[in-house]
C-alpha cells in the first residue's frame, strides 16, 4: 500500500486525511476523479482497472440536499444487491424484481439505481461526516444506471454512476470497509 500513498497527490491527500483520522489504508482502495469522470480502483498501490462513470449535474458539494457529489475520504459502508441480474432497478436499495428496460420511462429517468448499490459513509467530522454534512445519511451510492451512453458527463443527483457490466464486475472485488476518495 505504500507505493500507492507516495506518489503526488491525490494519494498524498488521501494519505494526509488516513494520517489525521488515524486510520491505515486497506489492500483496496478506490479514486474518483470527479473531473475526469473516472474511478479507479487500486489493490495494493497497483491500479486493477480504471472506469468511466458520472458524477452529480450540480457542482460537488458535501452540504445536505445540494445534490452535489461529495468530496474527501469515504468508505464503503454497506453492499447491496449481490446475486441481482445486470440492470435489476432498486428501490430504496430493495429489488424491484424488473430490470431497467422492463419500465416505460427508463429512457427518460437518469436516476434509476441499478445491479448494485455500494453505500458510502464519509470518514472526516464536519466534512463529510455528521450533522448537515452527512454522506451516508444523504444516501450517496456507487452504483449502475440506465443512462449507460451517457456516462462520462455530469448525469447524477450526488452518486457515482457506473455501468451495469462494470459495478457488478467492481461490487465482486471490494468489500466493506474499503476506503473512497473523491476529489475534484
């Protein structure tokens, strides 16, 4: 993990926070670049795969129905949706029981949450972390979406969105626990 968290920022970032909240970096790691609409995800300081994902139409922000996507260090708190079938669309993180295009307006809705949901809990007080600031509370996900082609452009209301292929294929090789950096 070390290699991973001596190199420029954001890693030096990252690392600083880990340092300040007393926490170690585990064997996975995952980065979200919000300006390059991209997640990477990392396994013992080596980069695994690198995917392209959207972040929120509206500017980044921690606040409280900002509907921004928040910034600084996370981590996955729960992990829903494993055995689900690509596609499956959830509500309020249960099953629906029908995949995306099953539903009449799944060309138009950008904010269906599909295949897997990765719940994030954000790890610095104030920042991220309790009162109005509260990613876990806010109800922020990585997770699959029906606006696949859209992917790469601002498209979400705070999530990370993937596609369905890719946050079943990321869902399998994280775990709970596992530390989330976003930044601009």
């Amino acid at each position: 993990m070390d290699a991973l968290f001596t190199s420029d920022s954001p890693w030096k970032q990252a690392n600083k926070t880990c340092q300040r909240l007393g926490i170690k970096p585990g064997e996975r790691v995952l980065l979200v670049r919000i300006s390059t609409a991209t997640l990477q995800f990392f396994r013992d300081g080596a980069l695994v795969k690198s995917y392209v994902i959207s972040t929120s139409k509206r500017p980044p922000s921690n606040a409280k129905n900002s509907l921004g996507t928040p910034r600084g260090l996370h981590e996955i708190a729960e992990r829903l949706g494993a055995g689900q079938p690509p596609g499956m669309v959830f509500k309020s993180r249960v099953s629906t029981g029908r995949h995306f295009s099953e539903l009449p307006d799944a060309g138009t809705n950008d904010n269906l949450v599909t295949s897997r949901i990765l719940w994030l809990r954000g790890l610095e007080p104030g920042v991220n972390r309790g009162g109005a600031v509260d990613t876990y509370e806010r109800y922020v996900y990585v997770h699959g979406t029906n606006q696949e082609s859209r992917l790469g452009e601002p498209l979400s209301a705070g999530c990370v969105l993937m596609r369905n292929l890719d946050i079943v294929e990321l869902f399998e090789e994280v775990r709970a626990g596992d530390l989330v950096w976003i930044e601009d």
